[in-house]
C-alpha cells in the first residue's frame, strides 16, 4: 500500500504471473481513477478513467495487442 496524493491508503494489484519475474505493471484504484505504474519506477504514475481502462481491458481480451508481447 501507499498514500496518494490526499493521503488516502491505495492498494496496488499486479498479475499473478508476474510475481517472481521482476516485471510487474502495478494498477490501484484511486477514488474515481484507476492508476497504472511500473514496480521499476513507482513514483510515475498513469492515470486513467474506469471506462478507459474497461476499453483496454477489452481490447486485451479480443487479442488486439498480442502482437506485441509475441
């Protein structure tokens, strides 16, 4: 956990499968915002809105960014 800004506790989730490997993208809710970082660099944090975030996640879902990881 960490304080935001407001000084509000958040509570950062990464994938399972990331546990171990040292690759882990972080994502927290942050009152209406979900926020997005890299356990590399904890400090830089991107900001998205639940809907965006939902596109994302549904792009992920159908495939649209396998070719990246492949």
């Amino acid at each position: 956990m960490a304080d935001n800004k407001a000084g509000r506790q958040i509570h950062w989730i990464k994938a399972s499968r990331s546990y171990g490997s040292g690759e882990c993208v972080e994502l927290a809710a942050d009152g209406d915002l979900i926020v997005l970082r890299d356990s590399k660099d904890p400090h830089v944090h991107l900001l998205f809105t639940r809907p965006e975030l939902a596109a994302f996640i549904d792009g992920a879902r159908r495939g649209e960014f396998d070719h990246l990881v492949d």
